[in-house]
C-alpha cells in the first residue's frame, strides 16, 4: 500500500493483514472490512463482497473521541509518539471506530502506518480518523456525521508515557542479540533515515553476534538498489528480506533472547511468537544499541517543555 498498488479514494477492495487494512480505510479512504485467509481470494475470485460493515458509508463514522491534551509540538514530530499513542488507541477502542482530535497535518505517511499497526495490535481498530487529516475527517462533524461520540478521552503526556513504557518487556542495558525492523513493511524514506543513522554511528561496526534485519517489499527494495544507500546499509550488515512476515518465517533464530524494535506491532507480538523480549526505540536507539551490544534509548521526554 505504499507501493504501486496504492488504492484510491472510495475504492473498494478485499484485504488482509490488519496493518494493511487499517491504513487502506483510514488514510487513504478506501473500503474494506477486516477479511481472513482465503476469503480475500474469494473476493478476488467472484469480484465480489457482502455489502455490509466498513464498505457501506454510515458505517465509518467515528464512535470514540481521543483528544490530545498537552502535547507539545516537538512530541508530535516523534516517530515513537505515534507507537505510544496506537497503543492507547487500541487498548481504548478496541473494535470501535476512534477520532483522534490534536494531529497536526505535518504528520507523515509512515507515521500513521506505525499508528495503524499498533492500534490493530492492541486492539482491533480498522480504521481511525484523525481531524484534519485524514479524508473523511476535514472536520470533526464530518468524522462522527454529525452524531455525538459515544465517549470522550482525554489523552495527556503521562497517559502516553504509560503506553510507551508498557511496550517493551525487556530492559535498557541487556545484551542485544537483534534488531527487526520493519513491521509493517519498510518503505523507501525510512531505509533512508536508517541510512542516516549509520552514518551518524561514524564508521563503528556492528557489535560481534548482534542480526540486524529489516523487512520490506519488492517495491520499496527496488527503489533501494537504485539509490545510493545500499552500500551504507551493506557495509554495516543490514539483512534484507522480502514480502514476509517476521512471525511466518523462520529467520529469527529460537535463541535470540533480546530484540530491538521501532514497532508497536512487533512489540506486541514477538513475545509470544518468538520467545523473545522486546525492547522499543527509535531508528537511531537500534543503530546505536547495535553498535555497543546492549540496549540503549534515548530518553523520551513526555511533559510539555
């Protein structure tokens, strides 16, 4: 969905993964319920699907209302706000629809990727919309069509900071034995800050024993091999994989006992299916923690400055 194949506006379509499904629906407008293995190719078959649930308009209103209380402007550019906050979102809504109220439109597309993943992990959220953000959101009547939320949340600095520290269930300072990035699925501007990131570490290898996996796709990896950052990204021992999920592929050895992330969504997951703990950080903190073997973070500050 951030390749060639990027729905448009309106359409609709038939779609699995739930990272997939709620970035098609909330940011880019387009229609689809949550659909399984082998029903998405029963649609894809018949051309065909039940006239019902997020295909139909009156059913995309908003129900729950998460307005951002004191958030400062230089939180709101932090990629790992936007983890924290889908977090909450998911934990609160649940399968409602949410209206976030306090996004500024500077937000990027990855951002809202990172939003949607985490808010369809920890909860089962298909689409959100965020007030003057996203298409069906210019205002927030239009997000609810005019009816009342059925709640109102407030959702401050420490309720965010509480999310945040709720995700990683290993520790800053433990030995490191991989970095996974890339769940959801890698795109081409965030190759290019981990690019930056190395080349900030200023020459220092990879710490002996410590993977450092990114999983993309074959579009976001073409554009890769014609840029120049493959090099950067080789010489420091990125391993790139293709069109899979890390959960389904068995790349990560049953040994790694401590990985580094910048998912909410691997975050959720990784416990449970791989045995692993899970630290979150920033595309920098992995680089960083990569370099010197253990897991390092630069301290998030929550409170209005």
């Amino acid at each position: 969905y951030q390749g060639y194949l990027t729905p448009r506006f309106g359409q609709q379509i038939a779609w699995g993964e739930s990272n997939a499904i709620v970035y098609a629906n909330s940011v880019l407008g387009a229609r689809t319920n949550r659909y399984g293995d082998f029903l998405d190719i029963c649609a894809a078959i018949t051309g065909r699907v039940p006239k019902v649930g997020l295909h139909l308009k009156e059913n995309r209103r908003g129900q729950v209302l998460l307005r951002l209380v004191g958030i400062s402007p230089l939180l709101l550019k932090n990629d790992l706000f936007y983890v924290a906050l889908g977090q909450l979102m998911g934990n609160i809504a649940q399968n409602k629809i949410p209206v976030i109220e306090g996004l500024t439109e500077n937000v990027t597309g990855d951002q809202l990727k990172a939003l949607g993943a985490a808010a369809a992990s920890f909860g089962a959220v298909a689409l959100f919309h965020a007030v003057g953000v996203t298409p069906e959101a210019n205002t927030l009547e239009e997000a609810f069509q005019g009816y009342a939320p059925e709640k109102t949340i407030e959702i401050g600095p420490s309720d965010l900071q509480k999310a945040w520290n709720d995700l990683s269930t290993g520790v800053e300072g433990a030995k490191l034995d991989a970095v996974v990035l890339g769940c959801p699925h890698f795109s081409f501007d965030e190759f290019h800050r981990l690019a930056q990131a190395i080349e900030e570490a200023r020459g220092h290898p990879r710490a002996k024993g410590v993977r450092f996996v990114v999983l993309t796709s074959q579009m976001s990896y073409a554009l890769l091999q014609r840029s120049d950052l493959m090099n950067t990204l080789t010489e420091f021992g990125v391993e790139i994989v293709l069109d899979t999920c890390p959960f389904h592929s068995p790349f990560i050895s049953p040994q790694t006992k401590t990985i580094m992330t910048n998912s909410g969504k691997f975050a959720y997951y990784a416990p449970g299916e791989l045995n692993s703990q899970v630290v979150v950080g920033s595309i920098p903190d992995c680089v960083r923690s990569a370099v010197a073997g253990i897991v390092i973070r630069e301290e998030l500050t929550w409170n209005v400055s």
